[in-house]
C-alpha cells in the first residue's frame, strides 16, 4: 500500500534563563491559543499553566481536556477560550481519548486524508484524572508511545468538585474528603502518590519530567521537549489552586518556587535515550517546608509532628536527587527542634543560614 | 453503477466474527480499537493479521480497557477517522460511560458487538442483554442473524451513521456463537461496489487545527434541554435515511433487507413469534414445520430496534391474534417481570384498533439454544391464549414449565 510519510514539527528551546524570567520574551510566538475571559478563579495556578503551555506549543495543537477544573471552568457553552481544537472527554478518559486523536492524524495523513505537519496533541488532565480515575488510560497511552503530551496539571485535588483529597493531595492537607479532627488531628494521613516517577518507571522510553509555574521558561522548554520527543511524553506541573490551598491570590508563582525550594516538589527530567534522571535542575535556595506551608491554609492546623514529617519526607525528596542536605533541614525533620524554633520567625532565620 | 462485467464478488465460507472483521476492511477504517472479551474477540484478531499482512492500513490500536476503546474511539473519530471498534457481555457495560458522550458530540462511532451474557456467573453464552442495556443512549441499533446480514449491516450502519443528516453512532449486534461463530456462506462485494455505496468519512466539525473547534464545552442547566432535543431529533430524523440507505444497498448489492423488520409467513398468520438475531433462524424451521401440519404461525424479526419503529411494528403485529416476544434478555423486575421486548411491542401497539394479546418468553437465555420443540411449545401456549381469548401470564420461562 503506498502510505505519505508523516511529517512532524519541531519547536525550537528557548534560550532565555532558567529562572527568573519575568519578562516579555521575545523569542515566543505572540499568538495566544489560550485567551482570557474564561471563569478560573483569581490566580488560578493551572490556568496560568495553561497558557504559557499552549503558546509554547504554537497554532498547530490540538488539546484534549478530561473533566476537571480546565473543563469546568474554561469551557462554557457558545463561549471557549481555546483559539485551537478542543475537545472535553470523559475524566478516566484522558489518555485513551488523547490516543485517538494521535491514532486518527496518524492514519489520516498517511492514507492521505489530511495534509499537514503532525499537530501537537496535549492532553490536560488534573492530577485527580491523572493519578485516580484515569491513570490506566494514560499508562495505555505511554506504554503504546502515541505521539502526544500528557500534562497533569497538579494542583493536589479534586478542586472544582470542591476541594476533595485525590492521590496527590500532600500528607497533612485540608480537604473535604480529609478534614483534620481530633481522632486525625494531621486531614490528610497518607503522602502522595510519586506519579511521575511511576510513569517514568513504569514507561521508560518516554520523556517524563516535572516542572512548575514557578519557573515559566523551564515549564515551556519541557513542553517543547516533550512535544518534539516523537512518542508519548508526560509531564507533570505544579499548579497551586487558591481556592483549596487557601493563600493570597498573588502568591500563586511564589507558591511554584518555594514548593520546589523547600524539596516538597522535585524538579527532573527522565532522559528516554539515556534512560536516567537528570537532577541539573537547581533552586536558587533550599528552605524549611514550613516557610512553603505557613502561608496555607489548608495546613493551618499542624502540629510540630506533622511539620517534621513533611520536612522528613522532603529530606528523602532532596537525597534522591542527590543534593546534600544543610544540617537545618536535618534539625527541622525532627519535631522536638522544630518546637524549639516554633515561632515562624525563627523558622525563616533558618532559611537564611543555609 | 457497476455493471455484472466489471464487479469481483466472491463466495467465503467465514463466521459472524470474521464478516464484521471484513467488513470494516472493505470500509477502510482508519483506527480500530481492540481489547480482548469472549466471543467478539475473534473479528479483532481477524483484523489484526489483515493490519500485520498489509491488507489494511489502520492504526490497530490494542486498548487497556473496554472503556478506553470507547475513548479512542471516541478521539479518533472526532478528529476525522473512520473507526471500528466492539465487544461483548460485561466489557460492553464496562464502556458504558462514553455512549451518552459519543452520541451527544454526534460522531459516528462503529461497535460490533457479539451478545453474551453478563454476569454473574462468567457465562459465555449470548443474550442481547449487554447491548440493550444502552438501547436508549443514542446510538443506531440492530441485530443481524447470519454472517451475510452481519457483514452487510455494518456497511450500511457505517453509511448511516456517517450521512450528514444523521451522525450517530451504531451497534451492530450478533448474537454471540449463533452468529459469531458459526460458518456460513457470505458473498464478499467487489471494492468498486463498496466505494459506491459508502462514501469517505467526513465530519462537519472534526478537531483540526485549521478550522478551531471546541467539542463538549460545559453547559448551564437551561441550554441542555434544546441539545437533548436536537438529538432526539437526529434520531427520529435518521428513520427516512436508514430505508434510503437500505434501498440504495439492494440496488448496488443485490441483497434486499427491510430495514425495520423481516416477515415470515405471515400472511394468513393468527399467531407469531417477534424476536431479534440469531434464533429467527431456528424460528424459520420450527414455523415450516408447523405450517406442515396447519397451524397459522409466522414471524417477525426486528432489524432495527434503535431508532424503534412504532408505526411499523404496530401496523404489522395489528393483523394478529397473538404475539410470543422470545426476549433472549433480562428486564428484572421489568413490566412484564421477564424481558425488555416485551413493553417495547406493547406500546407500539397501545394506539392500535385491533390489539393482539401479547406474552413474553423467556428463552435463549444464558446463550441456551432454542430447539425446535421449544418453539412448537411455545406456539402451543399462543394457540392456547388465542383460544381462550386472554393469555394466561405475562411471562413464560421455557424450560421452566410444563
């Protein structure tokens, strides 16, 4: 049978620094494929994401997003925000729906039915889609290396179904599915699921890295990576939500730096070719876990022992990535000094020693 | 039109499985979306050597579940491909989710289906109970009962349901082993006939960057009812294209079906079965043979149960003294305590003048073949109800009486 060679786009890396870009950068089309106007909250983390997404990926791209809060308040009958295709699916449908589009372009410009470059397929699936309900169809989807990027917008809840906990939720958080109480004075007994990890483990001839609004130009390099990389890629962003995290609304991008300073969100990227992590990536500076939490709410009611748990299991988080670990953060992991220090103030005396 | 010169037809002795798997190579289906369930499975394996043979240019795509399936079925089609998919028994309510979606963003998904029971307990025999269970979900719905109509009916689904008047998505069902496994002569058309009759599959509004789209934004509660309706509508629209489509298939293929119902030996008929798929073909003997010794029976097979054809049904079963639904499917606690069938022939006969009695057999079920003497007894308790002039219950369990 004579078949068309697919053709496929590739996005050039920006070169712009790693970190603190907050500026207009040049090198980045203008045309926006995700404009204002839809209903997200005020600060909204992942609608952040999903704008400088999209415009790192450009006009070629089709989106698909499984029910969440980027259907839910995106969408909006005979009104939408995306200037590309989009397309609502089920939420445990968000890699198999997502293999269908990449399966129909495959088959449609090789038999000739469609003439074009290979459009870039995004899924947008929140990390209840992405590490509950749907986790098997985006398993399906890497495993069987469609050519397509699955995002999971973290924002560690079930948020626009109000606030519930999902395999993501942090040890410790608030939600309504895990309120704090005296019989479970920490909400939240059990930590997160290491999805990424799980999904660079478990698919290890795909990209697969983590990233975060925090760092803008770092999170639109790791789309067009994962975009160029022909096959599936996989990428998961921190993406804090005000509503459940319960901060003040201009703090979602200082929230994406000091959740990645303080080792609760470790940045990599798994190198399908190398088939190894890349730690490279490196904070300006580490902190206590405690200067990320106290500007929650939803961990407004820890006590020490709860603090020094989550400072424990950021520990291990900085060890995997190999980072030597100043001795306040060894002191802050246990909660009699973490007492001692108890006053915020003190807390943040620490960070300025390292 | 082909003339008789140029067209390659040949005869193949292949079971139900392996017609539908032909038929979606003759439709040239862009994505197939597999995933392993008893019996189906065999029209899966069937299309993956033609992919691995070069017969067939797919993406065959091996899902992780019965939902999945439906997702990238779901995916593709909505991106502009032609797609083919299926299953059987309890993976058919196990993608139960995406057929209110599919056919609510209107894209014509193709699913073959191979009935079998559901459970409990794991039953491999056929009852059309997974199928019908989403008779209401707007999809295109209908039973073949020999490998020939199988083949045949997924052509014509597929023209359907693409028809721009139309865009829904079909089940083509079989009954699991009678049709799916059992072999029979099927006449494979010749491409020119097939590229005739089914035209490529193009979407109106598919998601392709060129022309943006937005499929399936949230709605607020006052704007769901006019999309309801819109697809109620598509429904009862579809019913002058499904006859025109049928016309147009006997022209171009020689094979001519009724598209809403098959009659046998109904004319001077006093009682009849109505039944769907496989057990017609029994049915057919079992009448012949009772005709030979006098009794007035006939039969009326339903083709098409989704969009139903009230007007038909009514005007057909009108002529009776007594109609038998063999319901081959379980509607516990259903109005007639047996199947669903049953309350589907009723109202379509409410507003008749000259309403037959009607009772309801409960036969076939858990894949059990219907025998011959099951049907001369079940013809014995028409003729009982017609002498009477009231039938004696509801609902029958044959086998279970005397």
């Amino acid at each position: 049978m004579p078949t068309i060679e697919v053709q496929r786009q590739l996005l050039p890396i920006l070169g712009s620094p790693n970190q603190g870009a907050r500026f207009f950068n040049p090198e980045l089309p203008s045309s926006e494929p995700f404009v204002p106007g839809h209903r997200t909250c005020a600060g909204c983390g992942p609608s952040i994401q999903y704008r400088m997404t999209s415009k790192a990926a450009g006009d070629n791209t089709i989106l698909v997003g499984p029910t969440g809060c980027m259907y839910v308040a995106n969408s909006s009958y005979l009104c939408t925000p995306y200037n590309v295709p989009w397309a609502h699916t089920q939420i445990g449908s968000a890699g198999s729906f997502t293999a269908g589009v990449a399966a129909a372009y495959e088959a449609m410009i090789r038999k000739g039915k469609w003439q074009g470059k290979f459009p870039n397929i995004i899924c947008e699936a929140g990390d209840g889609s992405a590490s509950d309900i749907g986790l098997a169809s985006i398993s399906g989807a890497l495993y069987r290396n469609h050519d397509c990027l699955i995002i999971c917008y973290d924002n560690e809840q079930y948020a626009n179904t109000g606030i519930q906990a999902s395999s993501r939720t942090p040890y410790g958080g608030m939600t309504t599915f895990s309120p704090p109480g005296p019989e479970v004075p920490e909400g939240k007994k059990l930590f997160p699921k290491d999805l990424a990890r799980m999904m660079a483990a478990g698919h290890p001839h795909c990209y697969v890295a983590t990233a975060s609004v925090g760092y803008p130009i770092d999170l639109m390099n790791k789309v067009r990576k994962g975009l160029n990389n022909k096959g599936a890629s996989y990428l998961m962003v921190y993406t804090p939500c005000q509503k459940g995290f319960v901060y003040e609304t201009p703090r979602s991008i200082d929230l994406g730096r000091l959740v990645v300073e303080c080792g609760l969100y470790p940045m990599w990227e798994w190198n399908p070719e190398k088939r190894a992590y890349d730690y490279s990536f490196r904070p300006q500076t580490m902190r206590p876990v405690s200067e990320y939490l106290k500007l929650q709410g939803r961990f407004g009611h820890l006590h020490a022992e709860h603090i020094a748990k989550l400072q424990k299991f950021a520990n291990e988080q900085w060890r995997m990535m190999g980072v030597e670990l100043p001795e306040a953060l060894i002191q802050a992991a246990d909660a009699k000094n973490l007492v001692n220090m108890s006053a915020a103030a003190e807390a943040e005396t620490v960070a300025q020693t390292i | 039109m082909a003339t008789a010169a140029d067209v390659k037809k040949r005869m193949v002795r292949i079971n139900g499985c392996v017609a539908s798997a032909q038929a979606a190579k003759y439709a040239d289906v862009d994505v197939i979306a597999a995933y392993p369930i008893r019996p189906y499975t065999a029209t899966m394996m069937a299309l993956a050597q033609m992919v691995a043979n070069g017969e067939l240019d797919a993406e065959y795509i091996v899902a992780d579940s019965e939902h999945s399936q439906l997702s990238i079925s779901h995916g593709a089609s909505s991106s502009g491909a032609r797609v083919f998919t299926g299953s059987s028994g309890v993976g058919v309510q196990f993608a139960y989710e995406l057929y209110s979606p599919i056919s609510g963003s209107r894209m014509p998904v193709q699913m073959m289906i191979a009935d079998r029971t559901l459970d409990p307990p794991g039953d491999f025999g056929s009852e059309h109970t997974d199928a019908l269970s989403t008779r209401d979900m707007g999809w295109l719905m209908g039973w073949s009962c020999d490998a020939q109509e199988a083949f045949d009916n997924h052509l014509i689904a597929y023209r359907i349901g693409e028809d721009p008047r139309v865009l829904l998505p079909q089940m083509v069902c079989q009954d699991g082993f009678f049709v799916s496994h059992i072999t029979g002569d099927v006449e494979l058309p010749d491409t020119g006939q097939v590229k005739e009759f089914l035209p490529p599959y193009k979407h109106p509004y598919p998601l392709d960057p060129r022309h943006p789209v937005s499929h399936g934004p949230q709605i607020m509660p006052e704007q769901g009812p006019p999309l309801q309706l819109e697809r109620a509508r598509a429904m009862e629209e579809s019913m002058p294209v499904i006859e025109q489509v049928h016309e147009e298939f006997a022209k171009i293929f020689g094979r001519k079906y009724d598209a809403w119902l098959e009659e046998f030996m109904t004319d001077d008929a006093e009682v009849v079965f109505f039944l769907q798929g496989a057990h017609a073909v029994t049915a057919r003997f079992a009448i012949k043979h009772m005709r030979d010794r006098g009794i007035k029976v006939g039969m009326v097979r339903l083709r098409t149960i989704r969009p139903y054809p009230t007007e038909r049904v009514r005007e057909a079963l009108s002529k009776f003294k007594v109609v038998g639904v063999i319901e081959t499917n379980m509607g516990l606690g259903s109005v007639s305590s047996g199947g669903v069938l049953y309350s589907e022939v009723c109202a379509a006969l409410y507003e008749s003048d000259k309403r037959p009695l009607v009772m309801s057999f409960m036969a076939g079920m858990g894949g059990e073949a219907i025998v011959l003497k099951e049907f001369y007894w079940m013809t014995e308790k028409l003729m009982e109800a017609q002498k009477r002039g009231k039938i004696e219950k509801r609902t029958h369990w044959v086998g279970f009486e005397h």
